[in-house]
C-alpha cells in the first residue's frame, strides 16, 4: 500500500479510499496525498474538501480514482 501511495505522491495522482474512522465507521474518500510518514499519511480529502491525516492502519482498501464511463 505505501508504494502505491508513493507513486501517487510521484505522479500527482488522485487516490480512492476507504478508510476507517475512529467510531469504526468506514466512508470512501478522494485523496490527493501530500506526505507519508511511519504510521500516517497527509492528503486533501476532496470529500471533506480540507486537509486531513490518516492513519494507515485504518485504510482499508486504496487505488486510483476509476474514471466514469461516460464523464
């Protein structure tokens, strides 16, 4: 997972998550990932449409954002 959010930091590329909060609720969320550290990362979470911090270990899935058919 780390690798691929490196080349995602890399290639400036949009990432989807999902992601587990702290209530244990998962939601899905469009990142575009800033830094990443031991147990975190930093990203813009269009979702939330800020800055936020995740823990890596409440991620569940990642890949890159699917296009939509038709968009």
């Amino acid at each position: 997972m780390k690798n691929m959010l490196l080349r995602a930091i890399q290639h400036k590329e949009k990432m989807e998550l999902i992601y587990l909060d702290k209530n244990n609720l998962a939601s899905q969320r469009v990142v575009q990932v800033y830094k990443i550290n031991d147990d975190k990362i930093m990203a813009y979470c269009y979702t939330k449409r800020a800055i936020r911090t995740f823990k890596l270990d409440n991620i569940l899935s990642v890949g890159p954002v699917r296009k939509r058919m038709g968009a």
